[in-house]
C-alpha cells in the first residue's frame, strides 16, 4: 500500500490525527487510514504556544523627561533656584 494523500484532522478532540488513503499498486484497491502523527501534534502545540504567550514589555519613558532634555547648565541653575 501506497500513501496517497494525508489530511490533518480537525474533528478530533487531540491534536495530531490525519486521514490518510492507501492505494495498491497492483490491483488498486484504496484503504482509508486515520493515524496519529507526533511530529504534527508537536508543530501544532508551538504555534498554540507562540500565539499564547505574551510579548516582552517595552520599559515605559519618564514621565518628567525634562531634566532629560535640559543641558548640564539649566540643570545647575534649576537647583539653585530650588526647582
């Protein structure tokens, strides 16, 4: 028996079942198959897995970034005037 064409299986509960038909070379009779395949299953937990986790947080700004934009002489008399 030959495989002819293999299609992953949504309908069942687990992950990693396909239908597969079979054909003889010789006389040409076909067989249908369902059969659990690990290599699919675990293709399909990494992309469950990937959509699922959350991406990394950006560290958030100052929110008073004016020192930040002020030379070192503003600063200098910022402090001196107490601000």
């Amino acid at each position: 028996m030959v495989l002819m064409c293999a299609n992953e299986d949504w309908s069942m509960p687990v992950l990693g079942f396909s239908r597969e038909t079979h054909m003889c070379p010789g006389c040409g009779q076909t067989d249908r198959r369902i059969a659990f395949n690990k290599e699919i299953k675990e293709k399909h937990e990494a992309e469950i897995e990937a959509i699922l986790t959350a991406p990394p947080l950006a560290p958030s700004m100052p929110i008073d970034n004016r020192s930040n934009e002020q030379g070192f002489f503003e600063r200098v008399l910022a402090k001196i005037r107490g601000q």
